[in-house]
C-alpha cells in the first residue's frame, strides 16, 4: 500500500515502529530484573504510573524521574545507570534504509518528526545514532518536535495543534505517519492527513 501524496508538501513522521524499532517488552523485563514484583510493569499495566507520563511531556526531570523508581521499584540501591539502561533497552535501532528513504523524501518535501518520547531516551539515541550513521539525526528533518519539549504529548489533540502552529504547515498539505491508531485518530481532529502504518508494514514502501 502507499501513500497519497497529491497536494502534499510536508510529511511529519513519528519515531518508534515507523523509523527506530522498539521492543517495549525489553525495559519491562529489565525493570523486573531491578525489583518490580511484576504487578506494576505487568503487560496489561506497562507504564500506567504517572511517573512515565510526567517524564514524557517534561514535568519532571531525568533525575526525579530515576528517584521516583527507585521508589515504584522498592530498591533505593539502584544506580542511575542501571534505571537508564533498563529504561533504555527497549530502544533498538534505526535501520539505514529508512535513513535513506527520509533524506530521498527531504529533497522533495520539508519532512519533519514528532515523537513520544523523552530525555533520557532521546540523548542517548542522538548520541548512537551519530556513531551508527556518521551524521547528525536531526539533519534529516526540517524540524523535531518531542514530547517532552513541547509539553504535550500525543494522542492530545493539542500537541498537533502545538506541532502545526510552531512548524508553520498547511494541515491540509501535510502527511503524518504513525503506527497507532489512536494518534492517526486525534491527527485528522487536527486537519493532517494521515497513513496508520499498521503491523507488518514498511515505512520505506509506503513511497
């Protein structure tokens, strides 16, 4: 399947399962491995504490972030870098082909980024990144937009809005990417276009 690209000049990707693989089952197990007794980073229940949500829209920093696991995990030992890698091992890579796809997209129109994520995950993607490809991950968009910059987080219908507003898009002339449903959902409430990648779908085939 591909994307309708008529009338559209800009192309607004999300980052986990469309351009980096995720495995959120990794982290899961790690924090297991630190102290959870499982009912509080369960598979029904990943993430649910506020404490995840608080560091994605960037109320809380790195720091108050790793203090306040210690405490959902009842282990005060813990290490700031064992949460960081626990947290952290569900972050895979970015495969070159995407790469490539995006930069074959930038020549043709402004391609930008707006991700869930936060800043333990995203300085040490930046920085892998650099090493892997040799060039900087944000030279590949006209602009990124995280979650924990902005404030806002998808599927709010506000941080479209925030994303429109401060990239400058026509919402009528821009195709956003993403693989859940529900952000596909709020990002046409917002005016974009959009194309769900469901499972089993490749970014790269899309063009």
């Amino acid at each position: 399947m591909k994307a309708d690209l008529s009338n559209i000049k800009n192309i607004i990707f999300d980052l986990g399962r469309v351009l980096l693989n995720l495995d959120f089952d990794a982290s899961i197990k790690a924090f297991k491995k630190l102290g959870s007794d499982g009912e509080v980073l369960d598979h029904k229940n990943a993430y649910a504490d506020p404490i995840f949500y608080n560091l994605e829209v960037g109320k809380i920093t790195p720091a108050e972030f790793r203090s306040g696991i210690r405490k959902l995990l009842q282990n005060e030992q813990l290490t700031g870098q064992q949460i960081d890698e626990a947290w952290y091992a569900m972050i895979l890579d970015i495969p070159a082909h995407r790469v490539k796809k995006v930069q074959e997209l930038s020549k043709k129109y402004k391609v930008y980024l707006f991700s869930n994520t936060n800043q333990i995950h995203i300085d040490r993607l930046l920085a892998e990144f650099k090493e892997d490809h040799g060039i900087d991950f944000p030279s590949l968009f006209t602009r990124a937009y995280y979650s924990h910059e902005i404030h806002d987080r998808k599927p709010e219908v506000s941080s479209y809005e925030k994303v429109i507003k401060l990239s400058g898009v026509n919402p009528e002339e821009t195709l956003f990417i993403d693989d859940l449903e529900k952000n596909i959902d709020a990002a046409q409430k917002a005016g974009l276009k959009t194309f769900w990648l469901r499972n089993g779908m490749e970014m790269t085939e899309l063009f």
